[in-house]
C-alpha cells in the first residue's frame, strides 16, 4: 500500500504528539530509541506540531545544564488525542514504525 507523504507526515506529526504527551517518549533521544526516526527527523516533527496547532513546549529540568528536560504538550488544538488512541495501531503499521 503507496501512503502519500501528506498522510505518513500528518501521521507522524499525530504519533510524535501522542508519544510526547503520554511522556512514553518526551525527550528527542528517547523519540529516536522508540520510532527508530533520525534525530533531525525527531525535531522537525516536534517544530511542526504547531502547523497542526498543537502546542508542545521544552521544559528545562530545574537546575540541569544543556538542554536537560522534557517536552510537554500544552493544547492539542483542533486534533482529537482520543482518535489518536484508538488507531495508533494504524498509524504505526503507515509510519512502519514498531
């Protein structure tokens, strides 16, 4: 099955947001270890998360130098995480991902 690369980006950018808020993955090391994605690819999607007005932040660990800390998301815009959810199974099988 040919997925175009409009759907495998949405995708992406849907799972990233999905994995970030359930902190299964909130940092770009650990995006990398779970997708198996390049860390370019990593943070790319996470700054296109807000094409999609989804709004994903870094927050700094207290305390911590260079860059120590997570991303959280703070709004899911028009995007209905509980979708997200019920097909991540799809999404995954598109993406190819484990």
């Amino acid at each position: 099955m040919e997925v175009s690369k409009t759907k495998s980006s949405f995708y992406r950018r849907l799972y990233v947001a999905w994995l970030i808020d359930s902190q299964t993955a909130s940092s770009v090391p650990a995006l990398t270890e779970v997708t198996g994605m390049p860390r370019r690819t990593a943070q790319d999607t996470i700054a296109a998360l807000a094409d999609l007005d989804i709004v994903c932040e870094f927050e700094q660990q207290d305390g911590a130098r260079n860059h120590a800390g997570r991303y959280q998301i703070h709004s899911w815009g028009p995007v209905d995480k509980a979708w997200i959810g019920q097909h991540l199974a799809q999404i995954k099988q598109v993406l190819g991902y484990p």
